[in-house]
C-alpha cells in the first residue's frame, strides 16, 4: 500500500484533549493509516494513502473542528505544481522506468 505524510501546522491548540480531538477525527477518514498531533509544537502529521483520500479532504475535517491550517507559501506552490503536472501528463505513478518506455 502506498502511503504519503501530510505535515501540518495546526493554530488553535491549546491541550492535550485538543491533540485526542484532531487524531481521532483525522484516524476515522477512510485512506488515513496514522495521525500524530503535538498541542505544544502545534504540528500534525498524517500518513493517507493518496488513492484513497486527498490532502485537502483530511485538511477540510481539521477545520471542521475549528482549527486552522497554516501553510507556507512554498507549500501552496508545491500544491498547485503538482495539480497542474496531473492534468497535464495525468495521474500515474512516475518513475526512472516510465522514462525508457
């Protein structure tokens, strides 16, 4: 099974029950492996598989609780490159293999 990390930093945690809030929710999505949130660090990080569920669905429920989700302006970039490569050349796993067909 394929897994991707998903590294957040997460505003608005204040304590532990915070942390248990956000792993539980998180663990409940269909396609998340692993969860671990830190109150006192304020990140989050979340194993998925990527067939199963996307980043910004994982994202949406984190915010349904109330929390915020601070990104970096790289982050974003990286985010709207990849989007534009899939619908360019497709979803499909790329490797040093695909590249000699």
């Amino acid at each position: 099974m394929m897994t991707e990390t998903l590294n957040l930093k997460i505003l608005g945690l204040t304590c532990e029950h915070c942390e248990e809030k956000v792993i539980q929710a998180v663990k409940d999505l269909d396609g998340v492996t692993k969860a671990t949130v830190s109150y006192e660090n304020g990140k989050g990080q979340i194993e998925f598989n990527p067939y199963k569920i996307k980043e910004e669905a994982i994202e949406k429920e984190i915010r349904k609780l109330g929390y915020e989700i601070h990104k970096t302006f790289i982050q974003r970039w990286l985010r709207r490159l990849e989007k534009s490569n899939e619908k360019q050349f497709g979803s499909g796993h790329m490797d040093c293999c695909s590249l000699n067909k």
